[in-house]
C-alpha cells in the first residue's frame, strides 16, 4: 500500500505538471535561471586558483589611456589586483576577501577599505576585476529570450539580476547569455535608483584551462558616448595559492 500511495503521488505529481505548469513557476524559474548564470560565470574565469593579465584601455573621446594589471584568484571569494603599468601606479593594489575590499597604495602602505562599485580606472569598477562571478552575488529571474546582434544576431537567455546584498558591484543587472553556449554576450548595469550607468560587450571566446572562456570586455558608459574602457584578457595561467598570499599583510611584499 505505501508503494503503491508512492506512486500514485508521483504519478500525480507529473500529471499537474504536464496539464498546469503554471502552478509550480517560480521555483523551476528560479532554478533555471541560477544554471544559466553559472554556466555563464565558468565562460568569465574558472572557478580554480589562477592569474590572469588584464590590459585596460580607456577612451574619452580623443584621449587615450592605458593601464594593466595582474589578477590572481582563488575561488569566487578570494582575489588580488596588482597594477602593473603605467610604472608610476606600480604597487598599487586591491585585495577582495569575500565582501570584503581594500586599497593598498606604496605611498599610505597601509590597506583603506574601499566599495566594490567605486571606479578603478575610465569605466572599470574595482568589481570588474576583482570579483567577476555573478551566480554567489545576486539572485536570477530569467525574463525571456532575445537575439544579441540584430536580425542576424544570436539567440539569448534574457536574465534579470538582482544583489543580494549591498557589498556588491551593481544593484541590478539585465543580463544576455547565449542558449547554445552559454556564453556572457551583454550586460546593462543599474545603480539603486534604477539608473543604467553603463553596458558591457563580451567578445572572443577562446579554449583557456579546459573551456572557452571570454578574453574581451568593452564597458561603455550609458550617458556619455565618448566614454569607454576596452579590457583585454591574456596570460592565463593555473596557481597553486595558499590562503596567506590573500592577506592584508603581505600587500607590502
């Protein structure tokens, strides 16, 4: 009698499901909608520890600047940004543990918490770089699809992002991925009041530590045009770091 009371409810269970997929929306929603996000976050970087080179050049209108640094991560919680050019911001760094941010500059050489969602450089927050992974910082509501590109364009998971907390980036994000790769195509980015600052081009996917993953990000600020920062990703490289290397003491080393 149990088994059979078991199979019955299972029973009934696909049969409403089958005839009034309604009733049970937001949770199969929800669900998919965290898999595409994740699925896109392993095309951004992987989730093991690694370093990366990112070369950010800034355009405003006709001037023209660069800056690169070197970022090392671990996980989705720990992460260190050391710049590297142009020689006169040499050592200057950011150190993210979990929500966590702090600035690091040879002149105070003492660590001065900072916001993820404050400027690095041109149209780069310190975010963009230091914490990258979308899936642990906000909640996904999947909106519809959408061609990326035009007419000819492709086919996308329309996703509506939303932080779970403060200590993040971005307040919301409308977020692209592509059905058949799931890979990151666009993103716009809104500030609590509901504002677009600024949208994001993700490009040139490329076979890097075992999976395509983006190499390209052009940010463009939403109210002035003349305004963007193109970041180029290169040098990819598997670490082996040990916890001690994310720490606000070793920021002088």
């Amino acid at each position: 009698m149990l088994k059979s009371s078991g199979s019955m409810a299972i029973v009934s269970l696909f049969l409403s499901l089958s005839l009034f997929p309604s009733a049970f929306p937001s949770a199969f929603a929800a669900e998919t909608a965290d898999q595409i996000v994740r699925k896109a976050d392993d095309a951004r970087g992987p989730k093991i520890p690694y370093s990366f080179t990112a070369r950010v050049t800034n355009y405003n209108g006709s001037e023209v600047q660069d800056n690169t640094y070197r970022v090392s991560s671990k996980g989705t919680d720990l992460s260190l940004v050391a710049q590297t050019e142009p020689t006169r911001l040499q050592g200057r760094k950011l150190l993210m543990k979990g929500r966590d941010l702090w600035l690091y500059t040879p002149e105070i050489k003492r660590p001065t918490r900072i916001g993820f969602e404050q400027r690095l450089t041109g149209e780069v927050s310190n975010g963009d770089l230091a914490r990258t992974h979308f899936a642990a910082d906000y909640n996904s509501v999947l909106k519809g699809q959408e061609k990326v590109g035009g007419p000819s364009g492709k086919m996308c998971y329309k996703l509506h992002l939303t932080a779970k907390t403060k200590e993040v980036t971005y307040r919301e994000i409308d977020y692209w991925v592509e059905k058949t790769t799931y890979y990151p195509l666009k993103a716009q980015f809104f500030a609590i009041s509901g504002k677009l600052l600024k949208s994001a081009i993700y490009s040139d996917f490329k076979p890097i530590l075992g999976h395509n993953r983006l190499t390209k990000t052009i940010i463009q600020d939403a109210l002035q045009p003349s305004k963007r920062s193109v970041l180029i990703y290169t040098k990819q490289k598997k670490e082996n770091f040990d916890d001690s290397f994310f720490s606000k003491e070793s920021l002088g080393e």
